[in-house]
C-alpha cells in the first residue's frame, strides 16, 4: 500500500501537478513579516511546514500564533498547557481576536478557514485539532454536542431500562454524561437484600454506554460513511478498580476519552466520579465497530493545502481521522 | 436650567501634550511647526506640519506605535484605534485626571461622550488596498471600526465604558464645535449630568495633504511663517492632528465632588452660510449668525465678550469672511474684544480645531492670560478693524467665544465665561 502513495508522474520529469508550491525566499520574508511578533520557534515551525508540508510542525504554529495574541499576563497559561485550555474564559480571547488569529494563521500556513467553522472552537485543543484536519484534508472535527434523553435514546442500540445515560455532551476527542442512580433500577431490588448498590459491572456498563454515544455522535467518520449501531459491541477492558460504592441518590458523572481508534477497534479510558469523588476508573475499555454508508454526507472539505498523496484514495493510507485528531 | 461648567482638560497637540506646556506656549506664543518628512519631497509642495510630539503612529499597525510611558494601553484596546484614538485616549486619561473623576463617576447612565474627528484616511487607504490586494477574508476584523468617521466614539466609548449619550459629530471643522454644543445642550437640558468632549485627528499625510488639492494649505517653507492668519502675506493654512478634551459638568455635579471648574459654558450657537460647498461666504452671514445666536442664548451683550478665539485657519478667504462677520457683531469700536487666533501656533486641526481652541479658552480664563496673535505683522486690510493683539496679555477675560467654521458653511459660535 505505501508503494501506491508514490505519484503516478514519479520518475518522468514533468512537475508535479499539485502541491505546495516551492517556498521562495520572498516567501520568508514574508512569513517573518507576519510572525513578527511570534516566538522565534513559531516562525522555525512555520518556515518548516511551508518547506515540507508536515503537519507535525502545525502544533507548534498555532499555540505561536495564539501566544502572540494573548495578553502578555496571560501567557504563562499557555506555557504547559493542555488541550482543555479555553480561549475564552481563560485566555480572554474574544470572538474578534479569535478571528486576528484566524487571519494569521490562514496568511501563515496558506488555508482557508471558513466563520462557520470558527464558531465551535473553544479550546486550544479544538483550534490545534481544527487546524490539523484541514491540513491534513480531514474531515473537520464535529463541535462539542449536548445531547438531552430523547436525543440519546433516540440514537443507541440500548433502551430503558438498560440505558444508564441522562444527559451527555459528545466532542470529537472525549465524551461526558451524568446518570442519577434512582433506585428504581430493578437489579437494585437483588444487589443486595436490603441494601441497594450500584452494581461495579453496570457502572462499567454505563462507561461503555457513553464509548457507544461517542462512536455513534463525536468519532470522526470517513466521507460518506457512519458508524452503525448494530455493528458495537464489547470486547475487553482492563485496570478496572472501583473506590466507592454507589447508592441511590448518587449522581454519576462519567467521562471517556478515545485511546486509539484503528477499524474495527476503538479503545477508550474511562472515569467516574461522584461529586469530587473517584468511584470508577477503568484504564482501557475497546469495543469494535464498523462504518455503513451514511445517509447525510459529511461537510465537504476546504483546507487548501492539502499534502500530497492525501488528496487521492489510492495514495498513502491516510491516519484514520480520530487518530489525527488525537495526536494534534 | 443647569449650569454648565468645564471641569477637565486633556491635551496631545502640537504645542505641548499636557496642560502646563500648552499654557506656556500660548502665553509665549510659541508654536509647534516642524519641517513635516514626509512632506519633503518634490512632488509635494506643502512642507509644514503642527507635529505631535513623543508619540509615533506612522505604521499601520498599532502595535508598532510609540507613545509616552506613563500612558498603558492594552492591544486590546490599541488594536480598533486609529492614530487620532490613540491621541483621544491619552488626553481622554488626562482629562479625567485633571477632572479627579473616578471610575464609578465616568461609567453611569448620566455620563456621556461625544466625538469628533475626521476619521482616519491613512488607515482606510491601508485595509481598502489590502482588501483589493489579499482579499476581503484576510482583512483585518477591526479595520472598520479603526477606519471610519466615528471611530473615535466606538473606541472610547468602549475603553471608558460609558453608559450615558454617546455620537459622534461630522461637520468638518466645525465638528467638535458642534458636539460642545450638543453636549452643553444635553447637560442644561437634564438628560446627562456629565459630558466628554472629545476632538482629535491623525494630522499626517492622508489627514493634511488632500486639503492641498483645494489649494488651501500654506507652501511656505518656513515653519516660523506657515501660518499667519488676518497676515496680509498668509498663503493657507499648516495642518495639524492631536486631541483635546474637554469635561463639562452640570452645577449641581461640580458642587458635589467640590471641584473648581475652569470657566463656565454659558451658551451656544450656530447658523449656516447656506452658500457653497466649501467657500465661507464673503460677508461672513452665516458666522456673524451663529455668534448672534450664541450671544442671544448665552444672555451675553457682544460689548461684553473680552476675546474672541477666532477660527481664523490663514486661508485667504476663511480669514476675510471670518473678519467681516467679527466686525457686524462687535461693531463699538469702544468695546472691541481682543481677537487672535491661535492657529498661528498650532495650525488648523480639521475636526479637532473647536474642542482643541475652546481647551485653550479654558486655559487661559483660569490662568489669566489672553494669547495674542503670533507671527502677524503685516494686518491685511480685508482684516481691519478688528483688535488683533500681537502679543499675549496677561490679564483675565470674563467672557470669551470660540467661533468655528466647517465646510459647507457650518458655523458654531460657543460662550464661556470666567468660573
């Protein structure tokens, strides 16, 4: 497969026909000129990316870019942050410095980005992530979506009364839900005489609940495909410890982050919390799934720089889109 | 009806960028005209400019500005400025300084701003040519609202977060003019306690040079000679950017903070000439009008008024008109007021020129002196008849009007009197 990313025009001597074109000295000129007040390792990550094209190097651009339009007391923040670092509430970004940065970023790594894609970005990880995919020619990351019950039962393969999500929000790199133990679970009627429990099995269960919603509404899809609900299923999960029992009245609140995600396998880490307390961490939970053909296709992509060999099907396999999303 | 009093002053001009330096140039009459770089090039025949001072806003971007340190400016707030902003917000500082005004006495319902500048040319010349040149989407999200007529009051409006009227005036060089008058009514009337006023200009190439297409500004190469108004040998007027503001407050607020206000605002006028886009009348109808009117509304006798700052920018027809409408109001040669104008000094601020020269007004009640006119010796005779000191006399006027004149024969007359 490799083999077939290499151009068809390889070893004649007319140019290539697509790509980036050549980085020109007046084109550093420029770029130096537009980082001007970055980090001189942003411009390096720059002048990187416009030479080879790498993707790798973007990271580096955008937190540079972002840095630069932060307020000089804020920028510390940026130092080791994560990818949960919000442009608004804590970096002070407005929606018209979001934009600065959008222009300056599009100037730099020669890409177009659209209003409509701007308005989901949150987080330094969604604008990172965001940025990747185009780069790359992905499909772009779905924005962070809250899901009510109708919406949740709507869409999983589980039904009450073996359903254990109340309300979830679903992004494109990690999935949140809350479950209130009622106490009307009719297991709790044997687990155990006289003393209701939530069962360890089912708090599982719930995480692995909220692995299928992500699949099913936040992991990105190839074009034109879906991932079907009748194809998900179990097939392991590991460092699973318990630290406190749970009871009715108690509100779970459940987290899950893909691991890795390679067809037909995903793997997830998963936690559960009450209150401020841990009650289940499990280190890896992997269900498998497969795509159908999706009945809506997705958005097209826009990102003009696209590398070369991603832009054909038959070039070099492409990472899987989750997995350039993860790694960004 | 509320009384209306100047509490505060902020000042970036070409003669001085705080109160005392201003105050001692007027006195001793000296100006702030330079040799303008930009302007010395062949294909340019003007060459003096009333130059601000310690402040550096010739690159279009705004982080690349310089100004004086004691003034902290967030990029924030830079980035939406034109240079005339940032002149706005520096004397804005200085004002409510001056005004010991705190936060909670800028921000309320009963405080407001109005503006007045001719927006920045250099900056909408910048994004239109990169609009053209890189595409609309890859233009600056704020070039807008750095651009345009108005972005004085969306800037400072927004940095002060002021609550009460805010608008922004556009009656060229009447524009500040008008808006201390709109704010004068504004407060007597009850609806606001408190105003700013604010005027300014970027005062560079896009600014000033346009105005030598209308054959209106001086070719002299003299900064000593450039302006010369009521001169029999003046040949147009030397442009000049910066920014003053004024605060005017109503009785009952200066009472309360127990500030001593400069002078009293004791009225207004206006009138228009109804006669050419941009020629003042010849028999100076619409000026001699406005003063009229303001002389009425402010309950001032014309034999009453000590000094007249005069509009008068050395144009060869603005001074004529200027001085034929002075003469049918103060028409006693017994009781003439003094008149200077004291563009000689600074040159002709466009919109900023009525806030800038009634600020000097303010000044000079308050430190008893009455600026005479620099650089005129030779009285041109279409002139005569007016009482054009050549020097500055250290005494106390009681009542002063600041005449203003715009294109389109807009013309505002103010009133102050002594506090």
């Amino acid at each position: 497969m490799p083999d077939a990313a290499a151009p068809s025009n390889l070893g004649t001597n007319k140019p290539v026909p697509s790509g980036p074109k050549p980085f020109a000295p007046e084109d550093e000129v420029a770029l130096r000129e537009a980082l001007k007040r970055c980090s001189p390792s942003t411009f390096e990550a720059a002048v990187q990316f416009r030479k080879t094209g790498n993707a790798e190097h973007v990271p580096a651009v955008v937190i540079g870019v972002v840095e630069r339009f932060v307020e000089p007391d804020l920028r510390i923040k940026l130092k080791d942050a994560g990818d949960d670092l919000r442009l608004i509430e804590d970096l002070g970004i407005d929606s018209l410095t979001m934009m600065e940065i959008v222009i300056l970023v599009e100037d730099v790594l020669q890409m177009t980005i659209n209003n409509d894609e701007l308005r989901n970005l949150r987080t330094v990880g969604d604008v990172k992530t965001f940025i990747d995919c185009k780069i790359r020619g992905l499909p772009l990351p779905k924005p962070t979506k809250f899901l009510p019950i109708e919406h949740i039962g709507a869409v999983m393969p589980m039904q009450p009364p073996f359903l254990f999500l109340n309300e979830a929000s679903v992004s494109s790199t990690a999935a949140n839900g809350k479950y209130k133990i009622s106490g009307q679970e009719y297991f709790l009627q044997g687990h155990f005489k006289d003393n209701p429990v939530m069962p360890a099995s089912i708090m599982l269960e719930a995480l692995g609940q909220l692995a299928v919603l992500y699949l099913l509404e936040g992991a990105p899809t190839e074009p034109g495909k879906a991932v079907s609900p009748q194809t998900i299923f179990f097939t392991g999960c590991e460092g699973v410890r318990a630290h406190r029992v749970c009871k009715p009245g108690d509100i779970l609140s459940l987290s899950i982050k893909p691991k890795r995600m390679k067809m037909p396998l995903a793997t997830f880490e998963g936690s559960i919390r009450v209150g401020q307390e841990k009650a289940v961490i499990a280190e890896e939970i992997t269900l498998t799934y497969a795509f159908v053909d999706a009945v809506n296709a997705p958005l097209p992509i826009n990102g003009t720089v696209t590398p070369e060999g991603a832009k054909t099907p038959e070039a070099a396999p492409a990472p899987t889109p989750l997995r350039a999303a993860i790694n960004a | 009806m509320p009384r209306v009093f100047i509490t505060g002053l902020g000042f970036v001009t070409s003669i001085g960028n705080d109160a005392p330096t201003v105050t001692r140039n007027l006195r001793e009459l000296r100006h702030g005209f330079e040799l303008y770089p930009p302007f010395q090039k062949p294909d340019i025949p003007c060459k003096v400019v009333g130059t601000i001072k310690d402040f550096t806003t010739d690159s279009t971007d705004p982080e690349d500005w310089t100004f004086p340190a004691r003034y902290k400016i967030k990029r924030e707030l830079l980035r939406s400025m034109a240079p005339n902003g940032l002149f706005a917000q520096c004397a804005m500082l200085q004002a409510i300084d001056d005004a010991r005004l705190t936060e909670p006495d800028i921000s309320n319902s009963v405080t407001g701003l109005y503006a007045a500048s001719g927006g920045s040319p250099y900056l909408t010349h910048y994004h239109h040519e990169r609009l053209l040149k890189v595409g609309v989407m890859r233009c600056s999200p704020l070039g807008i609202v750095a651009s345009i007529v108005g972005t004085l009051n969306f800037n400072l409006v927004a940095a002060f977060k002021i609550q009460g009227a805010s608008c922004g005036f556009s009656s060229a060089c009447a524009s500040s003019a008008h808006a201390l008058g709109y704010a004068f009514d504004d407060i007597s009337l009850g609806r606001q306690k408190r105003m700013f006023i604010v005027g300014a200009e970027d005062g560079n190439v896009d600014a000033i040079l346009p105005f030598a297409g209308m054959r209106t500004l001086s070719l002299q190469t003299d900064p000593n000679l450039a302006s010369r108004p009521f001169d029999a040998a003046r040949d147009g007027f030397v442009g000049t950017g910066g920014s003053t503001v004024l605060v005017l407050e109503s009785e009952d607020e200066v009472v309360r903070r127990g500030v001593q206000p400069y002078a009293e605002f004791l009225g207004w006028g206006q009138a228009s000439d109804g006669y050419n886009v941009a020629i003042s009348h010849p028999g100076g109808s619409g000026s001699a009008a406005s003063i009229a009117n303001a002389l009425r509304a402010a309950k001032v006798a014309p034999e009453a008024v000590d000094y007249v700052n005069a509009h008068a920018t050395s144009t060869l027809i603005g001074d004529i008109s200027e001085a034929r409408a002075l003469r049918s109001i103060f028409n006693s040669p017994a009781t003439r007021p003094l008149v200077s104008s004291t563009k000689a000094l600074t040159g002709h601020g466009l919109s900023l020129a009525g806030a800038m020269e009634s600020g000097f007004c303010a000044l000079a009640m308050r430190e008893k002196f009455i600026p005479g006119n620099a650089h005129l010796t030779t009285v041109d005779p279409e002139c005569s008849g007016l009482n054009l000191p050549r020097t500055t006399e250290n005494r106390a006027a009681n009542i002063m009007v600041k005449n203003s004149s715009g294109f389109g024969g807009a013309n505002v007359a103010l009133v102050f009197q002594r506090a």
